[in-house]
C-alpha cells in the first residue's frame, strides 16, 4: 500500500505512489520504516516536537495541522489531522465487524456493552465488547487501557476482530474519543445514550463541550440510516434524542420516561431484582441477577438494542435473567462470617457514587461502609462533592488515596473531606480497606469505590500492583483467621 492509496486525490503529491506504507502511529517511539507519523496536538504537547525524531527512526512521511520544516519526509497538513489519522489507519488496518453498536454516557457504559455482548452469546452470535475492560469475546479479555483506544489502535482491534469472525462489536464511546476524532473511521449501526453527569473536566473547558463531545456520537458519527436508542430520564438524554430525530435518525428512547421501553417497576432482591418494562405494548416482568436500578438501566439498554436488532424476545428476555455482573461494577468478592458482604466498584464520579449507594441501600439491613478516594489530575471540582454525597448517604465513611498521580496525596484527601468532616482518613488504601472489614456487623455492607476492575495504584509515574478486590478479599481472610 503506498501513500497515495491512503489519501484523497486532493492531497496526493508527486512521488506519493512509490512511498510504501506498513504502519500509522502517533506515538514517535513506536515509528519506524514504512511508518506514517500523526503529529497531533495534544492536551499538554504538541506531536510536532517529535516529528524529526520520528522521522529519523524510519517514518515515510508525516500528518499534521501545519507545515513542519526540515525533517526530510513530506508532511501532509491539514485543519483536521485527528480526523485524517483516523481514515487512514482504517486502510492501514482493513476491516471491520459488519455491526458495530456504540454506547456513550458518563457510566454505565462498560456494563451495556458488555450485557449486549451476553445476549449476542445466547443468541449464537459471535460478538466481542471493547472499552475500558478492554476486549472481551468469550471467555477471553485483552486489556487495552483506555475506554475507547487511539484510531490506530483501535483500527488495528477491529480488523482483527473483522478477521477471527467477529460479526458483532458492542463498543465504549468516550468524550475523549469522540472529540479526537478517534472513532471517525468506525462504520456504526447502533449509537446508544446511558446519562451524563460531571466527569472530566480537567480535560474538556466546561460541561458544555463535555455533552457536545458526546452528542458527536448521533449528531456525525452515527449515519442517518442508523438507530439511536436513548435513555431520557434526564434532561441531556431528551436533548440528544430532540438531535436525532431532527436528523430523521430513527429514534428509540428508553428509561421511565421510556416511550419505546418504559420500565414499570423495580423491587430489590437480596442478590437480584425484580423487573418490569413495557415494550411493545406488553408488559415484561423477569429476574434479574444484578444489585442495583442502575444496573437494571444498563441491562434495559442493552435489551432495547437487541429488540431493535431483531433477535427474538423470548430469547433476550432469557439473556437478562443470566446476566453475570461485569468486572469491578458492584463487584462480591466476598463476605463475612455474619454475611455482610464487600462490594467493589468502579464509581468515580459524585452521580456514580450517589448511585452505587443508593443501589446498595435496599439490600442491606444494616450500615453502608463506604471507602474511597479520588484521582490527582483530574477534575478536583467533583471531590468535595463526592465527599458530601459519601458522607449524606453512607452510615461509616473512610476517605483514602485513589490514583494520586502526579498531585500530593493528602491535598487530594483534604479536598475531599472538606465535603464529609465527619469521615475517618486513611491515606493507604489497603490499611484503609483492611480497617473497614474490621469495622462490619451482620447486616452490614462495605463499598470499595473508585477503582473498580483496576488493577494498578498510580503514584506519580509509577504503577504499583493494586487490585481493591485482592486486597478486599485477603482482607476478610484475615478477619476470619482473627476470629478463629
């Protein structure tokens, strides 16, 4: 493949068709002969300062948003190189599985994509997830590290998949990649809206730009031809669905406002909940094997794709009633003697927080421990916040160190506790998780918050070994090796 078969006519220049091409990167490390390097800008650099020396490790030629002089390979510039990127690692990387559903929202991603892959398995289709699990098709996951992956990478994931018979990919959208473009390449038929709630604001200027990034999903990624289908329990939800249907998107909204699938009634279980929707006009009640009306929200979500995909009802109402919780959201690693159980989960926004306690509440006779922290350079707005809503909604609160990165850990924790004064501080995060399961009573319950299914603690530029559900788990060992 030669340059000139990576571009549009218009931006072909002599020469283009002898220069070969075997790779697209933008990370100059990774540039090497037959390699194309995308000088990108970015949130703290710009990729033009490593062009030269991705050039200078065999790179055939750059892209980027200007000229950049004197590195001996052309550059290709252009007013939308993130968007070029992405195109052209799609020919880089050739193929895609022929359906491709894609789920934006604040939370609750991770878990739709992943239940919408369960229900494709009970339904003989060969489908996979991608997002921040990584990428999961059967019993096999590939961690990727980021909720939805740079173009190349990402590119490259699809044609594997697209490869190994992969017909069906149910995918995470992230403002991230939304607004850079990362997903222009992906051919979709299904877009799905979760909520939106405060998060990452460190990285986009205001709410605003938070939500435009996320409508880009149905306002210019998803094709007319293709299918919204849209919670609108909130307001933002009702704004993307107004989007779609002026587009003449077909529009499917869901939620207890649902008009397509409205859900009636949801009654907590010790391990499960009873749910009713209408759909259809019939009313629905089933099992669900989840702890939380959050989670019934996913599992609803992911339903209302696979009606709208066509699959047989009987069948994916079965497929919701043997759902398997996902990795790190409200997550049993187990339970003490008395049957108080330890909860991990991913909840790392105030809207996820208030949630996840919310959801364990119904299921616990007793008190709610909740132990938790918040990322460094992240959004410090959310942290008092989060404190407030720990300390109005949980009956015990230890506040300790999430993934502090480059900040002071104890700056972090006093943001924090400026919203619940009345919390215990712990900074170690393992004293921290061991002192709560000390703390439980029978018919308690702890939460393990803001980690979830990670398994590494950043601490400046270093990744430590961390897993809350290990160390939760080696937690209650030690309790009933104590009480023996």
């Amino acid at each position: 493949m030669t340059l000139a078969d990576l571009l549009d006519s218009a931006l072909v220049q002599p020469g283009f068709d002898a220069i070969e091409v075997t790779d697209i990167t933008l990370d100059s490390r990774k540039a090497g002969p037959g390699c194309v390097f995308a000088a990108l800008p970015g949130v703290k650099v710009h990729g033009r300062q490593f062009a030269a020396s991705a050039a200078e490790r065999g790179a055939v030629a750059v892209i980027s948003d200007a000229p950049i002089d004197g590195i001996g390979v052309p550059v290709i510039a252009v007013e939308d190189p993130a968007a070029l990127f992405s195109f052209m690692a799609a020919k880089v990387f050739p193929g895609q599985p022929e359906h491709v559903v894609a789920v934006t929202g604040t939370n609750g991603k991770s878990s739709t994509v992943e239940f919408l892959r369960q229900i494709w398995v009970k339904a003989g289709i060969d489908g996979a997830s991608l997002g921040t699990l990584g990428v999961t098709r059967g019993h096999e996951r590939e961690v990727t590290g980021y909720t939805t992956p740079d173009a190349a990478a990402l590119q490259k994931a699809l044609s594997a998949l697209a490869s190994e018979g992969v017909t069906h990919l149910a995918m995470e959208a992230s403002s991230h990649g939304l607004k850079q473009r990362r997903m222009e390449a992906v051919n979709l038929k299904i877009a799905g809206f979760s909520n939106l709630t405060q998060d990452h604001l460190d990285y986009h200027p205001d709410f605003e730009d938070y939500f435009r990034s996320k409508q880009r999903l149905f306002t210019e990624r998803l094709p007319v031809s293709g299918t919204a289908v849209i919670n609108i329990d909130g307001e933002w939800g009702v704004k993307i669905a107004q989007s779609t249907r002026a587009r003449g998107v077909k529009t499917l909204t869901i939620g207890w406002r649902g008009e397509d699938l409205q859900l009636l009634e949801v009654v907590p279980r010790p391990a499960s909940q009873s749910v009713a929707f209408n759909w259809g006009g019939e009313t629905i009640r089933m099992e669900v094997p989840l702890v939380g009306e959050f989670q019934v929200l996913n599992a609803i979500l992911a339903a209302a794709i696979a009606f709208e995909e066509g699959l047989d009802r009987d069948l994916v109402i079965a497929a919701l009633q043997s759902l398997e919780g996902v990795a790190g959201r409200l997550e049993k690693v187990g339970e003490t003697a008395d049957a108080a159980p330890v909860l991990v989960d991913y909840a790392h926004t105030p809207d996820g927080l208030d949630k996840l306690i919310r959801a364990a509440r119904p299921h616990t006779r007793g008190r709610i421990l909740v132990v938790f922290g918040c990322g460094g350079d992240r959004d410090p707005d959310k942290r008092s916040k989060m404190g407030a809503i720990a300390e109005e909604l949980a009956d015990m609160v230890i506040v300790t160190d999430d993934n502090p990165r480059s900040e002071d850990p104890a700056d972090i924790r006093r943001a924090v506790m400026a919203g619940c004064p009345s919390a215990t501080e712990i900074a170690d995060r393992e004293e921290a998780i061991f002192h709560a399961v000390t703390e439980l009573r029978e018919g308690d319950c702890l939460l393990i918050a803001g980690k979830g299914h990670e398994t590494g603690q950043t601490v400046g530029d270093v990744v430590h070994p961390f897993d809350d559900r290990e160390v939760g788990a080696r937690a209650l060992k030690a309790r009933e090796a104590s009480h023996v």
